[in-house]
C-alpha cells in the first residue's frame, strides 16, 4: 500500500493473510521528497493520479537503475532485506 507519507509491504506468508500487519512500515518522505519537489506538488494535497505518477516515477528508477543495490542509502535498506529490489531490479512498467 502506497501513501504519501508511508508505504506498507507485506512479504511472505502475511502477504496471503488477511487484516495482517505489514511487515514493513517505511517512511515515505525521503523517498519521494525528490519526486514532489521536482513536480512541485504538495504531498499533503495530492491527487490520487499525481501519486501514481510520482509512484512510478520511482518504480521506474529502481527498475532501470545501473547502480549497485550497495550503494542504496540508509532510508532504501528496506527494499534489499524485503526482496522487493530484487523483483524489480531489471524488470519492466508495463501499462
């Protein structure tokens, strides 16, 4: 689940079990501080179709990205231990 203050991700078995409680709770903002600055959008007042375009924006960055998962800061350690790097890393946006 994506907001634009947090994302929630669920892994493993608690992804098959409903009302379970995420296994990641990751704070968005640093994430995508860059996103809304460059779209000059104010996170607090965006629209659902804004996000989804700073969402992919994202996505697509990790997706395409040459650099190495090592070199991911503190506030990205998530996406490695959670796998989901590795799920996207050298995939496609299709849509």
């Amino acid at each position: 689940m994506v907001f634009p203050n947090n994302f929630f991700l669920w892994n493993g078995v608690n992804a098959y079990i409903e009302n379970s409680t995420s296994n990641y709770t990751i704070d968005a903002r640093p994430l995508l501080k860059y996103y809304f600055e460059r779209a000059r959008v104010n996170p607090n007042k965006i629209s659902r179709s804004s996000l989804e375009l700073i969402i992919l924006s994202w996505l697509k960055e990790i997706i395409y990205s040459e650099k190495s998962p090592k070199n991911l800061d503190s506030s990205q350690q998530w996406l490695l231990q959670s796998g989901l790097y590795a799920a996207l890393s050298g995939g496609k946006v299709v849509g």
